[in-house]
C-alpha cells in the first residue's frame, strides 16, 4: 500500500513545508495589500482645497475686540496689549512646538499675561425666562452691583465700541479655553442698565445701549474661528433679542427708536452662516494635527523661549504611518463635517464607507477609524444658530410691520 511506500516518510515534511510557504505567502499578502493600497495617495478635493485656504478674518491689536473679551479681568493695567502678547506668544510656541507637547506652555502664557483680578463677580442665574421682567425686579441691587464693579464695566463698554472682531488664533487644540465667564457675568449687568434706562423714560439711550451690545456680538459670532466662541457669542446674541422683544413689548411707542437702531443689527449673514464658518476652523485644527502626527517620527525635542518649559518629541503614528492617506483623510473629515452640518449629525458621514466596514476594505483604514472616534453630534449648534435666526426675522418682521 501507498502508506507503506518507500516515498511515504517524506510526504508530510513536504506537505508542512509547503503549508508554511503559503501561510507566509499569505501573511505577506495582508500585510502588503494595505501598503499597497495606501502607497499612491488621492489627490485633495477642490473644496478640501479651499477650506484649507480659507482666510479668516484679522484685526489690528488696537481694533481687536476679541483681545478684549478675553482679558477683560486681567490684572495687567494694559488688558488689550496683554492680550496681543498672550497670542503672539501662542503663535511661537506653535512654530517651536506644535501639539500636546505645547499645552503646558500654553498655560504658563496664559497665566502670565492674563492672570485674573481678584473679584467675584455675582453669578446672575435669574435671566432665563424673562430677561427684562427679572433685571427691572432687580433694578436697585443690579445698580450697586455697578457701581461696585465700574471699572470693570467700563472695559465691557470699551470692548463694545471696538469695531472689529477676530479670534486670530494658530490652529492648535491645545491652547487654554479663554475666560468667558466675565462677559456673561458683565454683560448681564449692562443690559441691565438698558432696562432701566427704557424705564425711566430714556428710551434713545437705551436703544443706543442695546445696539453697542447687539453690534458687538454680531461681530463676536461673524469673527469666530472656533465652535466654542461662536456658541458664547450666539447665546449672547439670543439674549439680545429676547431682550429687544420685551421691550417693544412693554414700551411699543418705542417702536421708531428700534427701528431705527435695532432693524440693521437683525439682518445680514446668518448664525448658521457663520456656523459653516467655524467649522471649517474645525477642519483646520484636524488638518494641522494630522500634518503634526504623520511628520512626528521625524521631529525632535525643541527649544523654548520658555524657560522650564522645553518640549519633547512629539510621539508619531510609527508603522501607523503606512496605513493613512493625508490627502484622502482630509478628503474624508472635510466630507464629514459637511454632512454633519447638513444633517445636525456627523452620525452618518461614513455612509459612504458602510460597505467598507462590511467588506474590510483595507484602503486608507486608519482615516476611517479617526472619523468613527471624532464622531461629534452637531444638532445643538445647528439647533441654536437656527433659533437664533429665527428670532431675529420674527423681530425684522415686528419692526417692518409694526405687529408681533
């Protein structure tokens, strides 16, 4: 029999042999293929393109209403050239060392140039209903609240009367959140002197008090590079124009005066607008850190200005580095905040991958991964800026028409 043959003892050595020559073969298949596939990258879509050559907007440092809002309780005795200094020293520590390795330095600036007083502002909680109603009920403890924080106050009006607004900031994701917390606080105290005004019968005063706040934040939320400034300054502008509807609504005959000043504040480009705005500021941040991750392999430990404060390698993606197509990644997140914007959802922005995830398509694997783990719901953004608008044409429509 065949078993018993002399060639028998040989067969199974040479089977094995050749199972092991085609689990490598095949091992080096799977390893290949996704090298392959990621060899030649795509070329960057023309609206990819654009959005990574977005321009936004700048402002001299004297004209910068953004540098006000974010230092207006500095102790510095200068608030707006502190603030300068703060970004300028950003814009270093970006070309000296970009990414995680930059956030304690980041810190250290922001805490050396925009150390805050020492003052407790109140937490005005009361103004969610109805604005007015609580700010006229309130009217005599507002006024000494006023009077104790004038100075303060006084940079608030000064950062209105700015003419421009950019938040001309490098894009990192790792700089510090500014303090948003005194403008609120502050401007609620403001309005609340537009109440009081419009009670005692000073109505071009007030209106012309409301139009500088309304003026500002109108130009706060075109300005914004970032989601987080834009939210901040499109709650401000809702808050706004609930106030001017309580006025009309309890001093109609002031109905002139708000057309005259409030009527050109309630048009122009919409919050939503403006929201598409952002996001591509979004985009950009995404786009310098995969820029930052795919060139760290190669980048070293950089010197700082800083004293204490040198960076180290940043760490790459290593092998990773062969799995991710830059031009097709950007592609990809640029696509998807579209649909998320469209949608109010980033949920669905890898429709166009299902099959992919299905299949295992191996092409560009890590980009899909990276859109699936910054998936973000962008409903509420979406949700305000459309509320917000909203209100603003039924109060167009309410000074053209004279009825609510």
């Amino acid at each position: 029999m065949s078993f018993l043959s002399a060639s028998a003892p040989w067969s199974f050595p040479l089977r094995l042999h050749r199972l092991v020559w085609w689990a490598l073969a095949l091992l080096l298949l799977i390893v290949a293929l996704p090298l392959l596939l990621n060899w030649l990258d795509e070329p960057l879509e023309p609206a990819t393109e654009a959005w990574l050559d977005y321009r936004f907007p700048v402002a001299l440092p004297e004209r910068n209403g953004y540098l006000a809002l974010i230092s207006l309780d500095a102790e510095h005795e200068r608030p707006l050239q502190a603030a300068a200094a703060t970004l300028a020293a950003y814009r270093t520590i970006a070309a000296e060392q970009p990414g995680w390795a930059g956030a304690a330095r980041y810190q250290a600036v922001q805490e050396h140039w925009l150390r805050p007083l020492d003052v407790a502002l109140p937490s005005l909680k009361f103004c969610e209903a109805d604005c007015y109603d609580s700010l006229r009920e309130r009217s005599a403890m507002l006024a000494l609240l006023r009077r104790d924080h004038a100075e303060l106050l006084q940079r608030y009006r000064a950062m209105l009367a700015l003419p421009e607004f950019a938040e001309d900031l490098p894009f990192e994701d790792d700089l510090p959140l500014p303090r948003y917390a005194p403008a609120q606080q502050l401007g609620l105290l403001y309005l609340s002197e537009v109440v009081e005004a419009l009670e005692q019968g000073q109505v071009e005063y007030a209106y012309d008090l409301w139009a500088a706040y309304q003026g500002f934040w109108r130009r706060a939320a075109a300005g914004s590079r970032t989601m987080v400034n834009l939210m901040v300054a499109s709650s401000a502008l809702g808050r706004g124009q609930a106030l001017l509807a309580a006025m009309l609504k309890r001093h109609p005959a002031s109905l002139p005066q708000a057309r005259r000043l409030a009527l050109p504040l309630l048009g122009g480009e919409s919050v939503r607008a403006m929201l598409g705005r952002s996001l591509i500021g979004e985009f950009r941040l995404h786009a310098n850190g995969l820029d930052r991750l795919l060139a760290a392999d190669t980048a070293e430990g950089a010197e700082s200005a800083y004293p204490g404060l040198e960076a180290p390698a940043e760490p790459g993606l290593g092998l990773g580095a062969w799995l991710i197509r830059r031009n097709g990644t950007l592609n990809l997140i640029r696509r998807a905040y579209e649909r998320g914007l469209a949608a109010g959802s980033a949920r669905d922005v890898l429709a166009d991958y299902r099959a992919a995830w299905d299949l295992l398509t191996l092409g560009n694997p890590l980009s899909q991964l990276l859109v699936c783990m910054s998936d973000t719901d962008y409903s509420s953004f979406v949700r305000r800026a459309e509320r917000v608008d909203g209100e603003a044409a039924a109060l167009r429509q309410w000074l053209v028409t004279g009825r609510p």
